[in-house]
C-alpha cells in the first residue's frame, strides 16, 4: 500500500470545510494600491538626516546651512553621503559647500536642492 502525501493546498480545496478557520485571519491587511516607497528595507533611516532632507525638499534652490555639530571628516562624508544618495534616489540634484571653522575646530556645511 502506498501512501501519497497531499498537500496543504489539495486538502483544503478537497474539504474547505473541514480547515475552515471560525474569524477572519489577522495575517494580511490588503491595501488599494501599492505599500510607501522603501518599505521593508530592514534598516532605520536616519531621524536628523530625513529632517534635513524634509526641509530641503520644501525649500528647493535655497542654500541652507545645516546646524549639527560635525567634528571630523568622516561624520561630514557620512552626512554628504546620506543626502546625495536621497536626492538621486528622488532624482534631484544636490550641491554642497563645506569650511572648516578654526575658531569652534566643527565644519560648517551648506547645502541646495533643486530639481534636475
């Protein structure tokens, strides 16, 4: 006698009594129309970072300086990097100054968005 394994899916359509579930399942919340861009990405986006983004993209062709404290090259790198990568991803351009300030040993940075 051999034994046929089924599946899950063929046994449900075969008896849809027998699994039916007694309240509509929680697992799934369908949506009209499509989930927010990015998501599910699986990392956090910076806070400070997407507020200076935010601001950027309601004043557009304004120079701006950005008032965090940047003490080293590499947090200046990391900060330039984070809004060049948001403005190519909205496909817009982003132009960026930056000095550093002998008198408070922090950088100053300046920056513009503007469409392409």
């Amino acid at each position: 006698m051999s034994t046929q394994l089924i599946s899950t899916e063929t046994q449900v359509h075969l008896a849809p009594r027998k699994f039916a579930m007694a309240e509509p399942s929680k697992l799934l919340t369908f949506l009209k129309g499509e989930p927010p861009v990015n998501a599910g990405k699986g990392r956090r986006r910076n806070p400070i970072i997407s507020e200076v983004y935010n601001a950027l993209i309601q004043n557009r062709n304004v120079w701006a300086h950005i008032n965090v404290p940047i003490t080293s090259k590499k947090e200046l790198a990391s900060i330039r990097a984070s809004v060049y990568a948001r403005a190519a991803k909205d496909n817009l351009l982003i132009q960026t100054s930056s000095l550093f300030n002998e008198k408070t040993k922090m950088y100053d940075f300046w920056v513009m968005l503007s469409n392409r």
